[in-house]
C-alpha cells in the first residue's frame, strides 16, 4: 500500500476526507457484514469500519482480524458521536502487515501474571500514558536544571564503597574484586563540582532492598544535582522548584493520559500553587504525637508508616528538615546550631506516596567523615579519594537525589512503583 501515513491523532484533527493511518487492533467484532476495528496507534484510538460488500476478496482475513494484528489502512474519516473517539473511518484498502495469535493478556490476570508478560502489557493503554507522563518527567527535569546553568555529569555505576549504608548494596565480582553497583552518584559527583560547580544527572541507581512495598525498587532511576557555594535553603528552593514545574509541564503535556489513568488532577493542582510546608523532626514528632497520637522517640528514624501518617496532614509534599546525625548518611554536614542534627531533609509527597527526595549540605570536616564512617563500621581508608574534595579547596556545597518512579507513581496516582517504568526489577521481580 503506498500512501502518506499519518498519526490517529492527526488524522482525527484533520477530521474529514482521505487518511492513511496504520497501527495496531485494539478491540474488534463484527457480523456477518460489518466488521468494526478499533485501531491504536502511539497518539490514540480510532474505530475502522469494514463492510463486506467493499472487501468480498479479503472478508475472511479481517473476519479473523485478532486484538494487537498490526494494519495499514486508508479510508474515508467523518465525525460520529457514537465512536470511541468521536471519529470513524471508513475503510477503503487494507493491508495486514503482521497477523496476531490470541493475544494472552485480558482483564482476568492478576499482577504475577501482568508481570510475566510484561512484554506485551507494555502497549496497554495504561502503560502507554504512563510512560507518556515518564518521557514528559525526564524531559521537565532536564529542563529545570538545564535553565539554571547545570551540566550534565555522570558517574560510574561500578564503584568500590557505600553511601547510603552497607545493608543495601548489590555486590559484583569485578575480576575476582568485589564491587558494589552505585546507590548513588554521590561520591564521584562531588569531585565534579570543583570544575563545574552545578551539575546534575538521571540515571540508575540500584538498592539490594529486601522489602517487598509498592515504593521500593531495587533498580531505579535518579535524578540528582549537586552545587557548590549554596546553601541549605537553596537545596530546598530548589527541589521545590523542580517538583513543581515536573507536575506543571505533566498537567500541560499529558491531560488526556491523566484522564485515561483517572488521576484526579486537583490534587496536582494544588501542588503548584501552594508552598510545601518546611518543618524540622522536632517538631514531626510534636505534630504526630498530637494529631495522629504516635509518640517516636527522639533519634529514631521516621519509618514508611509514620511519614504516611504525616503525608495525611498535608495536599502537597512537605519538606522535613534536621533528623538526627545517628540515622543519617555519613556526609551529612551537622548542623552548626545543634551537633545532634544534620543539615539534610526529605521531602514526602502527599497522599501516601512517601519519600521523593534526599537531600544535604555536606560535612566539609574530614575527621567528622572519618568518625561518621567508623561508626557505620566502614573502613575509612576506601574513601581517600572522597577526603581529597576537602583537601583541595573546600567549598560549601550540597546536593540531593529524586527517585523519578516515586515522582511518577505519585503524579500518575499508581497503585505500585512497579507501573512507574516499563520493566521494573524488585526482590521478586528480575524479568523479563
Ligand atoms: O534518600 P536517598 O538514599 O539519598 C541519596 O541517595 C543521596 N545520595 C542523594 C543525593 O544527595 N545525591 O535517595 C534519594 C531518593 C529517595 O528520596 C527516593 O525518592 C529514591 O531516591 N529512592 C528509591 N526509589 C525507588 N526505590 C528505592 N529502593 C529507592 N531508594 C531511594
């Protein structure tokens, strides 16, 4: 078939006359006469009529069309209420590029199931608005940044030491050397200001996390920034700012993906518009103990239950400033005013979707480093390299890191970090 293809989307803009459109079955049935196919392509949805009568020749083809058989189609498109997407095109030529077997995905298979096929659920109309909203996400980050000056940097993925404790790293053997895969690119960023002072990256990050929750992923993608010379307040200024135009882009590019999702887009609205309340852990477990009667004691960590139990109170992310230094990453710079705090902070999206970012000013001291790993029971001697950023012209400088799964899980209103990324790796989950 030779012709000018154009998208669903395109086609259904131009409305009516000629189109050539092609793509994949996404529901079909007909009759003895007609047979109705709803067509998908990577922009939307459009309803194909065939009669009988035009395609005598080819009736016992499209009669067997299957859901997902890949057709090129012209015809005669015309506005009609009753269509999926208010249009409907009458064919006139077809061409069945690929047929499809019985297609082994429908509505009875639960999560295991979705999972093993995963493959083929990747073309749902479910996964394909969200990994929509996902390409809007990444581009919004590089955009943020980008605007304000950073360069992109990378870090490598095989390193030789933890950042963000020793419980959760995957270990590899490196030609008979163990190595762990990077939790972060924290440690290789740092040296990386000293040249380019702001810089940023997206890229995997990987956790050995044991814990089987719809918020944890043992490989996932960050997105992290470091700067040299700002403050504390700038890190929060900052990652205010990037959630913020993240959703606003997302709510100005993927409306009709929210809808088809049903996300309630009020609630992202909100975001927007409002400030994030910034509240330090003090005043956490004074706000817990009164409103939701949890007593934590002072220096224990906020586990998933109780930022939940926060995220309640709050229609936006809220900002929580000062944990204790005993449950924080050893780079974290102790707060000046009070050595038993450190200058770092998480922020917790709202409605349950817990932890999108981590953040610090970091610890210029290279004794206090020294001390902070010792207590973690780390060799210090494997983190030289690291020392040496203090050696050499020390700056103030700090940085966070957003798991972009959690930031789509939220934005989307998804059930499970899993449906945040196309093939999610999880303790159970490693294919396809
Ligand atoms: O709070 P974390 O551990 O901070 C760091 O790794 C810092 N080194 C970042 C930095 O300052 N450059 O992780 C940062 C974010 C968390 O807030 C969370 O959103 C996400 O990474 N994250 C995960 N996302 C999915 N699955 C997991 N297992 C995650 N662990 C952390």
């Amino acid at each position: 078939m030779k012709a000018k293809f154009i998208s669903i989307a395109e086609a259904i803009g131009q409305g009516r006359g000629e189109v050539a459109v092609r793509g994949w079955v996404y529901r079909e049935r007909g009759s003895n006469k007609m047979k109705f196919v709803v067509l998908r392509d990577a922009s939307d949805i459009i309803q194909i009529v065939f009669s009988r009568e035009k395609f005598e020749k080819q009736w016992d083809e499209i009669d067997k069309l299957q859901v997902e058989a890949s057709l090129q189609v012209t015809g005669e498109i015309y506005a009609d209420k009753r269509a999926p997407t208010g249009f409907e095109i009458k064919a006139r030529e077809i061409e069945i590029v690929g047929r499809s077997e019985k297609f082994p995905i429908n509505k009875s298979l639960n999560e295991e199931l979705l999972g093993d096929r995963r493959h083929l659920w990747i073309r749902s109309r479910k996964m394909t608005s969200i990994l929509k909203i996902r390409d809007s996400v990444l581009e919004a980050i590089r955009e943020h940044w980008r605007r304000k000056g950073f360069y992109e940097y990378h870090s490598p993925t095989l390193i030789g030491m933890q950042a963000e404790g020793g419980a959760t790293v995957f270990k590899v053997n490196y030609f008979g050397k163990p190595l762990f895969l990077a939790q972060t690119w924290q440690l290789h960023a740092e040296p990386g200001i000293f040249g380019l002072e702001k810089i940023f990256t997206i890229q995997p990050s990987f956790r050995a996390e044991k814990s089987k929750t719809s918020r944890h992923l043992t490989e996932y993608w960050h997105a992290e920034m470091e700067v040299a010379w700002e403050d504390f307040d700038y890190l929060q200024d900052d990652a205010e700012q990037i959630v913020k135009h993240v959703i606003s882009v997302v709510l100005k590019k993927n409306i009709k993906e929210l809808e088809i999702l049903e996300r309630d887009v009020k609630k992202l609205e909100i975001c927007v518009r409002k400030k994030f309340p910034r509240i330090s852990y003090d005043e956490v477990l004074k706000i817990l103990k009164e409103k939701k009667k949890i007593h934590i004691p002072w220096g224990k960590d906020l586990r998933t239950i109780e930022e939940d139990k926060l995220s309640e109170l709050y229609d936006t992310p809220v900002i929580v400033t000062k944990y204790p230094k005993a449950v924080k990453a050893f780079y974290m710079k102790e707060s000046p005013e009070d050595a038993k705090v450190v200058l770092g902070f998480d922020m917790i999206a709202p409605e349950g979707y817990g932890e999108i970012v981590g953040a610090s000013q970091r610890e210029e001291d290279i004794e206090k480093l020294k001390e902070n790993l010792k207590a973690q029971g780390e060799d210090p001697k494997k983190y030289e390299f690291y020392f040496d950023t203090r050696r050499y012209g020390s700056v103030p400088h700090g940085g966070y890191g957003m798991g972009v799964e959690r930031l789509i899980a939220w934005i989307c209103g998804l059930d499970t970090i899993k449906d945040a990324i196309a093939f999610p790796r999880t303790m159970t989950r490693w294919k396809p």
